[in-house]
C-alpha cells in the first residue's frame, strides 16, 4: 500500500471530485446515447447500424458481475479507490483523444470498438466512485454526494450529447472530440489533483471478501431490490415516450432539442441540489413518499391532458420540465438510500447491482412502454403509469422499512458501521 501523505481532504474537495467523475460518466454517455445517432443519421447512416450503439450500454447493465473484483482491488479503502478512479481518468482521457483520430464516416467500426473499451472503462470507474462515496462520506453527508452525481451526469451527458453535436456542426468531427477531450480532462482534474491527499473511511470497514453472494445474502439488498423495481417502474415506463409525445403533440424537433437540452439541464440540476437540500432536513422514508406522490400526481395530469386534448404547447413544455425536476429529486432520494443499503465492506459491488436492478427496469419497462403505445395510443399507457406509480407509493415506503429493518438487524448481528442507519429512521 502506498504511504499515506498529505493533508486530509476536506468534505467540499470529496464532492468537487465526486462531481468532476460522475460528471466524466455522464459525458460518455451523452457522446453515445444522444450525440453519435444524431451525428450518424446526419451523414446518411442506416439506422441498422446506428442501432448498435444500444450495444454500448451493456456494460453499464452487467457491470455487477465484476464489482466484487473491483472491491477486492481497493480493499475497501477510500484512498485506493481515488487513486484507481484517477487512473481510470487518464486512461478515458486518452481514450477520447484516439478517438480524433479515426473519421467518423469511414472508421464506424472502429469508433464503436474503441468506445465499446471507453464505456467498460467508465463504468468501472463508476464502481470505483460509488465504492469511495459509500466508504467516505458520512450518512448526513450522502444527500450532497448525491446531488453531485444527478447534477453532475446531468450536465456531463448534455454536454456530450446535445452541445457536442452542435460543436461539431460548426467545426467539425475532430475538433469537437478534442472539446470533449478537454471536457474530460477538466472534470478529471479535481481527482488528479487531490489524489495524494488522505482520505479515511467515516467509519471503520470490516474486513470481508467482497462477492455477489454476500451481497445476494443479505435481506436489506433483497428487500432494496424490491423497493427500487417499485420505485422506478412508472419512471422508466414514461420517461421512454415523453419526448416521442411531444413530437405527436405538434413539437418541432428544434423545439425539442431546447427542451431536452438546455430544459432538461437546468431542470435536472435544480431538482438534484433541491433534492439534496430537502434530504438534509427530512427523513429519507418521507423524501420517498413525496418523490412518490409527485411521480403520481403528474402521470394523472398527464392522463387529464390527454384525455381532455389539452395539447397547448407552453402547457406541454411546462409540465415536462416539472417532471423532469421530480425525476432528478427523486433519483438523488433513491440513490441515497441505495448508498445507505451497501456495505462499506463491499460498497461498489453492493451499490452496482443495486444500479443494475435500476437498469433492468429501464430495460423492461421501455420496452413495454413502446410495444404496448404503439398499439394502444398514449391514453392507455398514461393509465398504465398511473397504475404503476400508485403501486408504487403502496408498496415503496413499505419495501423500504422491510430494508431499513433488516438493515438494522444486521447492525446488531455483525455490521456496526450500518448503526448510523438507525439513527437517520428514515
């Protein structure tokens, strides 16, 4: 183990790092999700292979299978991980600046193979810095890292999504990847800098294997699963067909992209430091419940508009970036009590197939939400995610106290960093 030097890192240099390395995450999947499709299609691409590029976001569905790795790797040390989180850095970094050199026209295959590696490398990473979060800060202290990461991949993924397209439509594919590659290297640059300094766990690791078994054997990470599918299933179902509605509703595709760009950025970093800000003064059980009953109120305003034809467009716009703000609040709620679930003995393992479950909802329920809308009409599926999120508010808080429960239980039984769950009762 490298010898510790340096003063300690203070708790506003952990979030500036935190925020600069989910911010990185989020500007690869801007690149990949939002910007590549549109770049592509703009120079005669077949959709078959722009398609492909869903093929990128595997690895952030199965990253779980290698967190306990990654775990190992660390040991369960904050300081190991910033380092490794550091490391991953430059290596994206570098990533993004071969990536100047092939022609986005003649070399797709190479680009895709290439951000293939980047996308593995980025969520690594991304189990490196959850792992570190969960270990370093303290229970009070989630809700902001929290904040950092919704607000940070927010910006990140505008960034490399929307604004990049725009970049690269005034000067051109190379040198907008060299934008990006800048983008990354400032984002990294907290994380490089602070990486000598000392940073210890807030409270004592217990020195476990970390693995998925483990994880699977715990009643909290079980129940929390279940919490999370709850939580989520109306979320994912209509946050897949909330932009398509606009474009069936009489939105251009100019006034989309203000909406999804420079709407959903702002929305999404004032509902992530609103959500923060809220967590430090409420229970995490009550944010649940609130998340929850906005996530209903706004899919029977949704259900009023559509049946009612109300299809004026400031009312439109309006409500979508009232959903947008709701959606980022309740995603640093969420995350926090997901960060509260894991054990610091394996927090990246715990905390990734927490992530993955989450992911597998997008996954399942989009899928749905466009077969069943296609066939049925938008008044259905806003039925549908009615149904859905008043499942959820039945079911979530209930979900969760079975998690804070056992949570508690396994203060007693084996795990005493977990006790600062039961003084937060929430």
């Amino acid at each position: 183990m490298m010898k510790k030097i340096g003063a300690p890192m203070a708790a506003g240099s952990l979030l500036t790092v935190l925020g600069g390395l989910y911010a990185t995450q989020g500007l690869l999947s801007g690149l990949v999700h939002e910007g590549l499709p549109v770049l592509l299609r703009a120079r005669g691409i077949g959709l078959d292979k722009i398609g492909l590029l869903s093929l990128l976001f595997l690895p952030s569905a199965l990253k779980f299978l290698w967190a306990s790795r990654i775990d190992r790797m660390t040991g369960g040390q904050p300081e190991q991980s910033l380092r490794w989180a550091s490391n991953f850095q430059l290596f994206l970094l570098c990533g993004v600046l071969v990536l100047t050199l092939l022609p986005l026209e003649s070399a797709l295959s190479g680009i895709m193979l290439l951000l293939l590696v980047l996308m593995v490398a980025s969520v690594t990473q991304d189990i490196v810095t959850d792992g570190m979060a969960v270990q370093a800060l303290a229970v009070t202290q989630r809700s902001l890292g929290n904040s950092m990461q919704i607000g940070g991949s927010y910006l990140g993924y505008i960034l490399g999504g929307g604004v990049l397209v725009t970049v690269v439509g005034y000067v051109g594919w190379e040198t907008g990847i060299r934008c990006l590659a800048a983008l990354v290297a400032l984002c990294g640059l907290p994380a490089l800098w602070l990486r000598r300094r000392r940073l210890s766990p807030a409270a004592p690791v217990i020195k476990t294997t970390p693995s998925l078994r483990a994880a699977w054997c715990r009643p909290t990470i079980r129940w929390g699963m279940a919490t999370i599918i709850s939580c989520q299933a109306s979320l994912r179902w209509f946050s897949t067909i909330m932009l398509t509605y606009l474009v069936d509703r009489g939105f251009a595709v100019v006034e989309i992209g203000i909406l999804s760009g420079v709407g959903v950025a702002i929305a999404g970093v004032v509902g992530a430091l609103l959500g923060g800000l809220l967590l430090k003064r409420y229970q995490r059980r009550s944010m649940l419940k609130a998340s929850l009953v906005a996530y209903l109120a706004l899919q029977l305003v949704y259900l009023l508009i559509e049946s009612q034809a109300w299809h004026t467009k400031p009312l439109l716009a309006g409500v979508f970036l009232l959903f947008c703000t709701t959606m980022s609040l309740g995603f640093v709620v969420l995350y926090t009590i997901m960060m509260d679930w894991a054990s610091p003995a394996q927090a990246g393992t715990d905390y990734s197939l927490l992530q993955c479950t989450d992911a597998f909802c997008a996954l399942v329920f989009g899928l749905s939400a466009g077969w069943v809308t296609s066939r049925l009409g938008y008044g259905a599926t806003f039925i549908i995610t009615s149904g859905l999120a008043f499942a959820g508010l039945l079911l979530a808080p209930r979900l969760y106290a079975r998690a804070l429960a056992n949570g508690e239980a396994e203060v007693v039984a084996e795990d005493p960093v977990l006790s600062a769950l039961a003084e937060v009762r929430s």
